[in-house]
C-alpha cells in the first residue's frame, strides 16, 4: 500500500508539475515579448491618397520622442531597469514589424543628461545605442532636448533655481560648451541638420537654439537656417534665392525638432492622449515650453515647412497652423507634437508611422501596450493556469488511484 502511494504521489508530481512550469514560462515570454507584437501588429503604414509622381518610392519613417533614459540620480534601479526593457522590446517589435528606413527621435533621449559627468554620460550613449538599436538599412537621426544639455538661460531657469536651493540648483542647469558639445559629438547632432531623402527634405533643429539672444549657439543655428532657407528658395524658383545651390527636386521641408511650435497652451488639442483636462488649460511659456512667437514666425516664414514634429509635453496634440505673411501669401502645414516613448511618463506611450511623398505627409499613431493590460493579462493567465491544472491533477489523480489500485478506469 505504501509503495502503491508512493508511486501514485510520483505519477502526480510528473505530470503536474512540468505543467504548472511550462505555464509560467508561457505568461512570461507572453507578457514579456509576444505582447508587444500582438499590440503593435495592429498599427501599420499610413495609406498615400494619391500615388506618388516619377515612380519615386515614398519615404516610410518612423518618429518617437521623450525616451527619458534614467541615471544615477532620478528613480529606484527597479523602476530604471523595467522601463528600458519595456522601451528597448517596444521599439525591437516596431524594427521588426515596421523595417523603417529612417527613425527621428526628438529629444530628451537622457533623463539627467544635463548635469551628469562625463563617464555617465558616455554610458548614457552606450545603453541608448544598445536599446536602441537599428537594424542594417535603417538611419536613425537624433534631436537634442532640454534634459540632455539643460535650458538655455532665461528668467524661470533663473527664478528656479533659486527656489530649489544650492543642492538641487543643478536640475536647472543652463547649457555649456561642454555639454553641448558632447551630445553633438557622440550622437552626431548638430544645432541644425539638413537631411534629403528621396525629394523629401527634414530639417532638424536645437530648440534651445531657438532663444534669439544672438548666442553662439542660437548664431550658429540662425546662420545654418538662412543657408537652408536660401537653398530651398533657390530650388523652388523664388525671386529671393541669393546664391546658386539648388537641390535636385523641390519639396517644402518636414520640421523636426524637441520642442512644440508657439501655441498658448494646449487647449486647442482635442486628441484622447492629449495633456489631462487639469492641465490643458495652463499657459506655456515661451522658451520653456514652447519655441517663442518670433521664432516660430521665422521658422515658418523662412522654411514654408509642409509639416513640423515635436516632443517635449509628453502628450499628443495636432495643430493645424495658417501663417499669412503678407495679404498675397498663406502658409499652411500641420504640426504634431509626439507623446512619449515612456512608461514613466504616461501609461499608453506611442509613437508615430510616416508615409512620406513629396507631395504628402500621412501619419499613423501607434500604441504600445498598456502598463495595466500587462498586470491584468499576466493575472488571468495565472488564474487559467491554475484551473486548468486543477482539472487536470484531479483527473489524473484519479486515474493513478483506478489504475494502482486494479480498478477498471
């Protein structure tokens, strides 16, 4: 009787055991890896309205921003570790589904990138390189943002600071040679780029550079753009071309950038992942939440952008913006501000899909799975699991307790 037991208790053991683990390892690689590709799955290149002209193919791109990567200062290691996994698996799904051939990411790629030393910051670099990395084929273009060389200096920085105190002054750190520099240097970042590809032309552009007090930095910049501003003159016909550099095909430019074109506050976005109710109502300020009302007004009137990107609130909103320079010319384009890439700022981060012709911008937004949906997915799958063994041990059990005990089963 007591061999017959044991024997049934080994039975038992054999078959329920290997169950409930391969169950576990199922939830795991389920809410771990294939949750990402069944979310995203779901979201796919934007359809063109009209072909594209010469047979060109269209430019498919890819743009996130606000990846807000953690260092030694900001948050537990927990937290830290589960958002870059979260990042680096959503954005590996999209390489993998999506294949862009270009991905901009519009700043704040660092968290504490604009008061850390420079050991920490090269491993900034190294862990951003490694969570994301691009596939061979596919060109990624990087914006600077406020957290990864600090504001430019202005009066709230200022006032800030002061309010904070000598040990936490240093979270309003303004920019410096030094910190400039680097972030240009090792993610190849110049206050102003240039890039064309396919008859489509992007212009990137430092924010900060933006402040119009006649900086080395904003001179830098403003002497980049009216380079720019004359070439693209010069390609369209303009009468106000001064020099003779002219680009194979014309198109108005795409404005990437980190931080959202002059609005008054983000009241005028309607988008379900727009800012909360309890703050679209604040005020931004100028420089520090948004470009100025001047300089917005020569990026535009300079550029004639078809369409601008930007980042910086964490939150969605579209824009739809009409310049009238003079009584006889209109400049219209729509601006999209991108939410965050993170976990840690909001709980439905996103990306954005663009179909790219010279003659159409057409946009799909992306989402990624859901803090929550991930909990409550892994809990369900715990509780099947547990049943199914259940059922499954007691038949089993009593079919070794029939078969042991030379009863007919």
């Amino acid at each position: 009787m007591a061999q017959m037991l044991r024997k049934w208790r080994f039975k038992l053991f054999f078959h329920c055991v290997p169950r409930f683990a391969a169950g576990l390892v199922f939830i795991y690689v389920y809410c771990e890896y294939l949750i990402y590709y069944v979310t995203q799955i779901q979201c796919g290149w934007p359809t063109l309205s009209k072909e594209p002209g010469d047979g060109v193919e269209p430019v498919y791109a890819m743009v996130l921003a606000d990846t807000h990567l953690l260092g030694a200062r900001e948050g537990h290691w927990l937290d830290k570790w589960r958002r870059e996994w979260q990042m680096h698996r959503a954005f590996q799904t999209a390489m993998t589904l999506h294949q862009p051939e270009a991905v901009f990411v519009l700043g704040d790629l660092f968290d504490e990138g604009k008061w850390c030393p420079q050991k920490e910051f090269d491993d900034y670099v190294e862990r951003f390189n490694i969570l994301f990395k691009v596939p061979e084929g596919t060109t990624m273009y990087a914006v600077v943002g406020n957290h990864d060389i600090g504001y430019h200096y202005s009066k709230k920085l200022e006032r800030e600071s002061r309010a904070a105190g000598p040990i936490e002054s240093d979270a309003f750190r303004r920019i410096t040679p030094n910190l400039l520099s680097r972030f240009e240097t090792k993610m190849n970042a110049p206050p102003v780029q240039f890039v064309s590809i396919r008859g489509n032309h992007f212009v990137l552009i430092n924010s900060m550079a933006m402040e119009g007090d006649g900086c080395s930095l904003c001179s830098r910049a403003v002497a980049e753009l009216d380079r720019i501003a004359d070439i693209l003159k010069c390609s369209s016909g303009s009468k106000l071309c001064k020099g003779k550099t002219k680009l194979p095909r014309y198109s108005r430019p795409i404005i990437m950038q980190h931080y959202p074109l002059y609005r008054e506050s983000d009241s005028i976005c309607t988008e379900p992942d727009a800012a909360p109710l309890s703050k679209r109502n604040s005020l931004f300020e100028e420089r520090w939440d948004c470009l100025s009302k001047e300089s917005t007004e020569y990026l535009v009137e300079n550029l004639h952008p078809r369409a601008a990107f930007g980042g910086h609130t964490h939150h969605s909103c579209i824009v739809r913006h009409s310049f009238v320079p003079t009584p006889n010319h209109k400049i219209e384009f729509t601006e999209y501000t991108v939410p965050s890439f993170s976990w840690r700022n909001r709980l439905d981060p996103k990306y954005y899909l663009l179909t790219i012709t010279p003659d159409e911008v057409k946009m799909s937004k992306c989402g990624m799975p859901r803090e929550q949906t991930m909990q409550v997915t892994a809990v369900v799958m715990l509780i099947a699991l547990l049943l199914y063994l259940k059922y499954f041990c007691k038949t089993a059990n009593m079919w070794n307790y029939k078969h042991l005990s030379g009863k007919k089963v």
